[in-house]
C-alpha cells in the first residue's frame, strides 16, 4: 500500500463556509442597522379608523399625581381613565425613584380595575 503525498489542500469546503458566515452577518448587520423590515402592506376595503391614545401620569417625589403633565388628585385621574378605551389606549407611568412606592400602588390599583391593557412604566437607561 503507497501513501500519496500531501502536497495540495483542497480550499474549496473552507471557502463555502467562509461564504455562508459572510452572507450571515450581511444579514443580521442589515437589521441591527434599520431595526425594521420595511414591508409594502396591502390595502383593504373595509378600513376601520382606530384612535390610540397616550396617556402620561407622573408621580413626582411629593406624592403628587400628574394626569398629561396637568396636576390632578387621585380621584380626578380615576374620572378621566373612565373615558378611555381599556383595549385600545396606552397608559405611560413615570414615577419619582424618592417617591412613596403607595402611590404608584394606587394608579395600578385603578388601571387594574378598569382592565387597563396598554400600561408601560417609563424608566432611566
């Protein structure tokens, strides 16, 4: 039995992989850059127009509660969150670090009631 002699490597497996990692990160890099998939959506006749609100509320460190930058009570913000649509609309929480961690109880208490779906709680990066 003769060995051949090795004196050629064959590349062309490692350029396949090589080539399979770069279509790889072109990909991904492509949607980190944009952080979206732009996407041409269709049309349909039967539009329904749906009116999202934003609600902000803010608790600063004197336990006072602000309904869209507006000074309110407890119970005022509770009477306006009846005129919101649960489903629909988003309610934003900023609350003060120093703050008494009872007042933020009660602004969830009052969304939970409601079954307030929307609700995010802003917070520093």
């Amino acid at each position: 039995m003769r060995r051949e002699r090795f004196d050629k490597m064959n590349v062309v497996p490692f350029i396949d992989i090589v080539l399979v990692l770069l279509v790889i990160v072109l990909a991904t890099s492509t949607f980190i850059k944009n952080k979206t998939i732009v996407v041409d959506l269709p049309s349909a006749s039967a539009k329904k127009s749906e009116e999202k609100k934003s609600i902000h509320i803010a608790i600063d460190k004197e336990g006072e509660y602000f309904y869209d930058k507006e000074a309110l009570s407890l119970e005022q913000i509770k009477e306006k969150l009846v005129t919101l649509d649960p489903k629909k609309d988003l309610v934003s929480l900023n609350m003060d670090k120093s703050s008494q961690f009872q007042h933020f109880v009660g602004i969830i208490d009052i969304l939970k009631s409601k079954n307030f779906e929307n609700i995010s709680i802003i917070t520093k990066d």
